[in-house]
C-alpha cells in the first residue's frame, strides 16, 4: 500500500473555508477519479505561529497507480487548489510505502 502525503499550512483568514472545500469538493474531486481507496483529513496538533497545518493521507494500491493519477489527474486538481488559495498556503508532498499496519 502507498500513501500520498499532501500537508498543507493554511492561513488562519480562509481557514475555515478552505477546510469545508477540502471535505466537501476537493478531496471527494480525487477520489473520484479512482486512484485510491481511501483517506485521512487530519490536523496536524502543534502550536503553529501561523496558519493551520493539515496532514491529507491518499492510500492507493501501488506505485503504478501513484504515478497514473500524477500523470493523469493531479495537475489540474493541483491547479484547481492553487487558484482558490493562491498566497494563502504552503504545501508539500511525500509518497510513504505502508511497511505494516498492525
């Protein structure tokens, strides 16, 4: 199993807008198309000076799949991001391959 790891620190003026788009447009946008078989929306619990930092986990079956949805898929969801929050946010991504989930 692979996770891709997006976090995410929004500022704290879109914050709660921003959360109610991932939930309820965005997160739903990229699963449907396919590639993963579930997630995880999760606050990050540190004292942030700024902003509020977001942790989404994408489990997807294999690297192959990784790699279509980022060929296929990702750039225009990325884009779609970056136009609603552009200056509002600091993103980046990590590819983790489940060892063990006990």
């Amino acid at each position: 199993m692979i996770i891709y790891n997006v976090t995410v620190n929004i500022d704290n003026d879109v914050h709660t807008e921003w959360v109610e788009w991932m939930k309820n447009i965005h997160i739903p946008d990229v699963m449907k198309t396919g590639f993963f078989k579930e997630y995880r929306f999760c606050r990050v619990l540190t004292d942030e000076p700024q902003g509020h930092t977001y942790s989404i986990q994408y489990l997807c079956e294999s690297l192959t799949d990784y790699d279509r949805y980022q060929k296929q898929e990702a750039p225009r969801l990325q884009a779609d991001h970056k136009s609603k929050y552009e200056g509002k946010f600091v993103a980046f991504r990590t590819i983790l391959k489940m060892v063990d989930n006990g």
